[in-house]
C-alpha cells in the first residue's frame, strides 16, 4: 500500500454525506483536522457502527477508525490520540474513534474489512486479510468475556454465573456502569446489556461456525445469530436487539407493559450468558488438546479465568 498523495481539499469535496447535518458537520470537522495535522499521513476515514448501518438511535456513538498509512512515525499516535480528544470535547455526539496503522492493524478485527463505511480517503479494505478462525476467536471472546464481566461488575466468570442483583426488578442489569455512554446524570439504561449480549453472540457466531462466522456489523451479527438458532437463543437476542435499542432507545421503558417485558429479557440474561460461557469452556478444551503449542497454552490460561 503506496502513501497517500490526496491534497486534503480532495478529500473534503469527496466526503460521504449520510444525510443527517449534524453527523456529516461531525465527521467533516474530524476530518478536516487530521487531514490539517497529519497531511498526507491518513490513508482513509472509515465509519463504523450504527452510523454505517443507518440503525443509529439517540444514544449512539459515532464509531470511526482511522488509518494511518504504514507504521506510526515518532510521536504520531500519541499527538493524533490528543487529536481525538480534542474532537471528543467539540463534538456533541460521543466519539468512539480507533487510531490503527498499516503496520500494526488488527485484522482481527474484522470490522473494518466486513462492516464499515468508506468516508473518504483511500479503500484498501479488500487488500486487508481475513485472520484465522482462531486469531478470530481469540479476539471475539475476549471483548465478549469483558463485556460480561463489566456487566456483572468483576465478578468471577466461572460457571454458574450469577445475576448482579437478583433482588432488583432487571436483575442489576439495567445499571449505569459506563456513565460516558449515556446523559449525564443517567442511573439506568439498557445500553450495556444490549451491547453484552450482542457481542456474546458474536463470540458464538465464531466458536460456532469458525470463518463462516465472521461479520461486520452488530446488525449484522444478530440477523446471523438469529438465523443459527441456537436453540432458543437466536430469537432471545434479536428481541433483546430490536427492543432495547430500536424499541426502547438504549433506555428503560416508562409503560408497565414494557417493564415487566424488559424484566423478563434481563432473567432469560443470565441463562444466556452461562450459556455462552459453557459453550467458550468447551472451546478452550477443545484447544488445550490441540496441536498448535500457542493455542494449547492460551487455552490453558483461559480456563484458569473460567475456575
């Protein structure tokens, strides 16, 4: 992949316009800026997330990685992470923006390759590797297990999994544990819980089906979820999906109705959870039996967490 030699003034005339002022002005202004204080360095702006699949609600952020072409060079990435900061102070809309570099890209993460939404610079996405169904899901459980593990607040994650609170009308899983991800002052939401079980069957998509697994987007990932079946779990998390967050706005319902149905979604939680986390069990031993000395390894270190 060749350095860019877009003039920044090219960039900005061709920016992808999603039709809403606000987030275009947004994503116009970050731009602008790097493009001012790193010329010729971005290889290209890509968005991720809700924006990208035109699911975005109320509370959802604004999800961008942004290419560096080659390696960071001297203290490029902790001036462009300053950078991010800056806009993170200006924008009204919460940024989630991720600093990679050709060099040190986490194909892992199949986001950018499978789910995300060229904004402008240069398209090098089908130049980017799939990783292995086990470099996969290495990466897919980790964020699952520290999805879970937040929403339990650092308990244990050996199975049976218990419930935050089992005396509270949502089990403890409508609290606020990520303030930055909703109004200030907020002490309940459903965002986290949405966001953990999505992710959770993500990680399951790829123990499952290994590279047949892989997606891009969380839209993405529960249509497929949903498609598997997994028993009862495929229609669990597309009811937990299209409620919490396209129903209910990443908030907890006002409506009696919608309280006791939210209360119910939050009970099915933990059974899903440990679920996932006996399924992952089996993975690991599985893995720990394999023939790749790294694998065994990690999958020994794993089932420690899981104790």
């Amino acid at each position: 992949m060749s350095a860019s030699a877009d003039r920044p003034n090219d960039r900005m005339d061709s920016l992808i316009r999603l039709g809403d002022a606000r987030i275009d002005a947004i994503l116009q202004g970050v731009t602008a800026l790097f493009e001012v204080v790193f010329p010729t360095r971005v290889r290209g702006y890509y968005l991720l997330g809700s924006f990208s699949e035109h699911t975005s609600v109320a509370l959802s952020d604004i999800d961008l990685i942004i290419l560096f072409a080659g390696g960071f060079e001297g203290n490029e990435e902790a001036t462009a992470q300053r950078v991010v900061e800056a806009c993170g102070l200006l924008s009204p809309i919460r940024l989630d923006i991720v600093l990679q570099s050709e060099e040190t890209l986490r194909i892992e993460d199949v986001r950018l390759k499978l789910g995300s939404l060229l904004i402008t610079g240069e398209d090098v996405r089908a130049q980017i590797p799939l990783p292995t169904p086990e470099a996969h899901a290495r990466y897919m459980t980790d964020w699952a297990l520290w999805f879970i593990r937040r929403l339990h607040d650092g308990a244990s994650l050996g199975v049976p999994l218990n419930y935050p609170d089992s005396t509270d009308a949502f089990y403890g899983y409508a609290r606020v544990r990520i303030p930055g991800w909703y109004p200030t002052g907020t002490v309940q939401g459903t965002k986290e819980f949405v966001a953990t079980v999505c992710w959770t069957a993500t990680a399951l998509l790829s123990l499952i089906l290994g590279a047949d697994g892989y997606v891009g987007t969380k839209g993405e990932a529960v249509r497929r979820y949903r498609d598997l079946g997994d028993g009862e779990w495929g229609s669990y998390v597309t009811e937990v999906y299209s409620l919490g967050k396209g129903e209910w706005r990443y908030g907890v319902p006002e409506s009696v109705t919608d309280r006791q149905h939210l209360g119910k979604l939050c009970a099915q939680g933990l059974p899903f959870f440990n679920h996932y986390l006996t399924r992952y069990r089996d993975y690991l031993n599985q893995q720990r039996r394999g023939e790749d000395a790294t694998e065994r390894q990690w999958a020994e270190e794993q089932l420690r967490q899981l104790a």
